[in-house]
C-alpha cells in the first residue's frame, strides 16, 4: 500500500470516528427520535451490513467470531453513548470517552503486570487531572450525568478494544461481536416500549442518521480503520486517534453552533498531552 493510500484511508477513517458522535448529537438535538431506536437502528443496521460485506466477500460464518463478552461491552459503549450525547456537547463527549478508553487500557495494562515509567505515570496523572477539569462544578461545567455516561462508554470500549487483541480477522470479529449485540439493542428497545409511555418515536430524520451512524460511520469506518491498520505502528495508529476529539469539538462548532469554552480548551490539552505522554513512551 503506497503512503499517499496509507494517509486517504487513515483520514477517512479519523473522519468516520468524528462523524459519528456529531451524526449521534444531531440526530438526538435535531430530530424527534428516541435513544433506544437509535441504538437498536445503528447495532442492527451496522450488523448487517457487516455480515452481507462478508458474505460477499466469501469469508466463512463471520457470525460466529467474536465474544458474547465483547458484544456486551460493544452494547454499554452504544447504550451510554447515545445517551451520554442526548445531555452533552460533541466535542467535551469525545474527549471524556477518549481519555476514559485511554485510562482504562492503561489500567488493566498495569493489572496485567506492565509498569508505568515516570513519564507515562506523569502522563496518566494529567489524563485524570484533565477529566477532573472538566467535570468539575461551575457554569461551563458539562451535564453530570452526560459526563458519567461517555465515561462509561468509554470504559466499555477500552474493555471492548482490550477483547479484540491477538484477534487474526479483526474485521470479521468486529461483525461476530454487531451480530451478537443485536439482541441486546432488540430487547432495551422492548424495554422501553413496555416500561413508559409516548417515548419510542421512529422520526424519518433519526431513522436516517441512525442509518448512517450504523452503516457508514461504524460499518464502512471500521472495515477502513482495519484495512490501513497493519501499515500503522502501534504507536502510530494509538497518537492518530488523538486528533478525533479535536476534530469533533471543532465540527460541532462550526455545524451545531457548540461554543468552545476555556474549561474545554483546558481540559483538553492536559488530557491530550497526558495521553501523549503514556502513548509515545509506551511502545519504545
């Protein structure tokens, strides 16, 4: 793969990851569809679009790879984030779910016996330092519960990232884990019809974005990120996706009108450079 090919896939990807937490706060900010159909329209939708990728493909029961535990994290991540970005800003969401994947693979990196140098210990401290920044009480202060919950998908995601290594067809676990997860976002779905009233609402607008959040933004975005994944180091492929959270908090300025306030500029570079710090001297 040539390198002007390697940077095209690699910026298409980076941009389907930015697209899909401004599809998600558009659709739950601008149009009259419930959480729960939007989970259960992406996860479905993402599903089998995978699934017929595959088949076309000729790959061999892509349904059957994956685990019920990465499909479980796979259905937290989906559950919270949708939610999390129903109460909070694009950009402030991305940053607390990268910065809780990051703190999260960190952890269990270290409960699995790899030790932090004083560098990466620094960096980790002002990773945590800024999510304290930005949760912290005041008048820019984001929505409480919206921060908890893209910190909770972003714990499910780094457990769900952390369930896919040593994988030989991430592409293929990837569907396994979509298809398994459907039942899960059936059933919530189930759920909620049955335990309030007048909230299932399928909007034809929501319909679509989830549509694209399900199929273009996951189901194409991953197959890309996975393509253009084995010519990246790991180093490399870790530092990328730094740049999501910046380029979301800045899409979501220039086309949801979201106001970029200190708190955030703040809080994001003391994440960003902490992160950068774990990062860059994890893998020498």
């Amino acid at each position: 793969m040539t390198r002007l090919r390697i940077i095209l896939i690699t910026l298409l990807s980076l941009l389907a990851f930015a697209a899909n937490s401004l599809i998600t706060r558009f659709a739950l900010e601008e149009t009259a569809i419930d959480e729960a159909s939007f989970i259960m329209l992406r996860v479905i939708s993402g599903a089998l679009f995978l699934w017929l990728y595959f088949l076309f493909k000729k790959k061999k029961k892509p349904h059957k790879a994956g685990t019920w535990l990465a499909a479980f994290a796979l259905f937290v991540y989906a559950v919270s984030f949708t939610y999390g970005y129903g109460l909070i800003a694009a950009g402030t969401g991305a940053l607390l779910l990268f910065g809780s994947v990051q703190i999260t693979m960190t952890i269990v990196g270290y409960h699995e016996g790899e030790r932090l140098n004083i560098r990466q210990s620094v960096g980790f401290a002002l990773a945590l330092i800024g999510l304290v920044i930005l949760m912290l009480p005041g008048i820019s202060a984001p929505s409480l519960i919206g921060a908890m919950l893209m910190c909770i998908s972003g714990v499910a995601w780094g457990i769900y990232t952390l369930q896919g290594r040593g994988s030989t067809h991430p592409g293929a676990t990837t569907t396994g884990n979509f298809i398994k997860a459907t039942p899960m976002a059936i059933l919530l779905w189930i759920i909620v019809i049955f335990s309030t009233t007048n909230i299932i609402n399928l909007d034809s607008m929501g319909i679509i974005y989830a549509l694209l959040s399900g199929i273009v933004t996951s189901g194409i975005g991953y197959i890309i990120w996975y393509s253009v994944l084995p010519e990246l180091k790991a180093t490399q492929a870790a530092i990328i996706q730094l740049s999501v959270p910046i380029l979301v908090t800045l899409a979501g300025t220039i086309l949801l009108n979201e106001p970029i306030t200190l708190r955030v500029v703040l809080a994001s570079s003391v994440i960003l450079f902490g992160t950068l710090l774990v990062l860059t001297f994890k893998h020498k």
